[in-house]
C-alpha cells in the first residue's frame, strides 16, 4: 500500500488521494467524505473479482456494476454514481488516467415515493388532540395549527422568532434552504390560535426568562426537532390516527388539500419554498391518487 497510485493503479492510496482532495478543496463533512470512500471501495471489491481495478474500468465496466445493485436500491445507486463521477473526473484532471468511463452513464430512474398525507378529517382530529386547557397544550394546538395553514418545515416551525410573525399581516418570514426568504400567509383560524397563545399560553411557558423563540420549551430554548416529533406522534395516538406519520405529515397535508381545493401549482411551490417546480408536482400525484380513492369509494361502479 505505499506504492505511488500511478505505478500501481486502483489501490486505496488513489481514493484516499481523492477523499483529501474532497475534504481540502470543498470542504466536505467527514460523513460525507467517508460515504464518498465507501461508494468508491464498495466498486474496488466488485471490480477485483473480475481482475480490475479501479483505474482500469470501463464504461462497460461501471454499467454492469450499477446494473447490479440498481434493483436492490436505485436510491443508493444514484449517490453512488455521483461519487463515481466525482471521482473520475478528479483522476483524469491528475493525469492518473485519460479517459473519463462515466461521461455517459445515465443515472438510474427512480420511482419517487408519494409523500404519506392525512386525509382532511384525520388533520381536524389531530388539530384537536392537544389540551389547550394547559399552557404547553396550547402551545402545541398552535404549533400544529400555525405548519398546517402555512406548509413550514418543521425545523422551520421551530425555529420561529417572535419578530419573524407579523401578526397584522398574518404573514410568517421565513429564511428557508439556500437562504432564500420567502412570506407566507396563514388564516384566521391559526391567527386566533396564535393570539390566544401569546396572550395566556407563552407567558405562563417562559415566566419571566428572556427568550425570542416563538415556541419555547420549559427551558425557554426553542424546541428541538425530536420533541416536537414525538409530541405529533403522541397526540395522532390520541386522536386515534393509525397512518405511519412523518415529521413532515403535515406540509404534506398543506399541499395535497390545497391542490385538492383547486390551488395553483405555482402558488404552492411558492409556499412550499421549492427551488424546483418539479418537487411540487409529486403533490398532483398525491391529489390525484386521492381522487380516485374517492371515485372508487362513492361511484356506484367504482
């Protein structure tokens, strides 16, 4: 293992090399890095069963090993022929090989997995699980009643500033992925939620402790993300909810309703805060499936 990767080509020292370069340059995550070395380790050892390395490869080559693991996981096997192009193209830029076996390999298509969404009466039922006799439970009924009117990630609900809610307007600020800002209304009936909340819930919640988040925990820290997943898994039990819930159940609620209720994909995506349209429509398919649910329930030839 202390050769010179360009007099014995395909040894580790070659990804190692590579994984430096990834780490130094891009500043990646060891994580990352680490999954990168994995991807590249995992066609080394598929490779040497057929007397190749890794700088030796084809096309051919990387097509048969994709093919093989593309039917066990087409996720997987995307990420990995991410990493084979990254790496490829580092190695032809070093000089340590000349052609790039990766400029045509296609990425394998992926059937996209529907979001999971709850039906309208499911979202009425879950609304109402909280005791919002108690401060932390009114807390909670605006919590969920603030990420179904306006569609938030979760780590966007949570991370809500109290000058970041225009109660006025009925507009929430929010700094989303790739800081890119965006406004998003909410209705009358979580703004009666909200103003209930800040008037006898959150002062009894912080007592005289200084804190900006708009959901704070006993503590006054804004919650975490965990808790407030299994505070929505505890009240679907109470509401008796059966469906496998996600933490984003409820943005996936936002947009299949909307679009259910004739809104425009566009204004959605705006919503949402989706870069790409293309990440909106898996929601028509969802809307869709929901249609002929209810045809095949309530048509007599259904």
């Amino acid at each position: 293992m202390n050769d010179h990767p360009r007099s014995h080509p395909g040894n580790e020292s070659v990804i190692d090399g590579f994984v430096d370069h990834l780490w130094v340059e891009f500043g990646l995550s060891v994580n990352t890095t680490l999954a990168y070395r994995a991807d590249l380790l995992s066609l080394q050892k598929h490779l040497q069963t057929r007397d190749l390395n890794l700088l030796q490869a084809s096309e051919a080559d990387l097509n048969n090993y994709l093919s093989e693991i593309a039917a066990a996981a087409p996720r997987t096997t995307a990420r990995r022929l991410s990493s084979l192009r990254r790496f490829y193209r580092y190695v032809v830029r070093e000089g340590i090989v000349i052609t790039n076996p990766t400029n045509r390999l296609l990425a394998p298509r992926i059937g996209r997995k529907l979001p999971r969404s709850l039906s309208e009466s499911d979202v009425e039922a879950l609304l109402a699980a909280p005791n919002v006799d108690t401060s932390l439970g009114l807390r909670d009924r605006t919590m969920l009643e603030l990420l179904y009117a306006t569609g938030l990630r979760v780590s966007e609900l949570i991370g809500l500033t109290l000058t970041e809610v225009n109660r006025r307007q009925g507009v929430v600020r929010i700094v989303g992925k790739g800081a890119k800002e965006r406004l998003v209304p909410f209705g009358e009936e979580a703004q009666t939620w909200l103003e209930q909340y800040l008037v006898e819930g959150r002062p009894e919640i912080v007592k005289a402790r200084l804190s900006d988040a708009m959901f704070p925990t006993n503590r006054g820290a804004a919650m975490t993300r965990q808790a407030f997943w299994y505070a929505i898994k505890r009240y679907a039990m109470v509401a008796g909810i059966d469906a496998q819930l996600s933490p984003h159940t409820l943005r996936h609620a936002f947009a299949t309703h909307l679009l259910n209720h004739g809104a425009d994909l566009r204004v959605v995506q705006l919503l949402l805060g989706h870069s790409d349209i293309s990440t909106t429509q898996i929601y028509t398919h969802v809307a869709r499936e929901r249609l002929k649910e209810m045809h095949r329930r309530h048509h007599p030839r259904g």
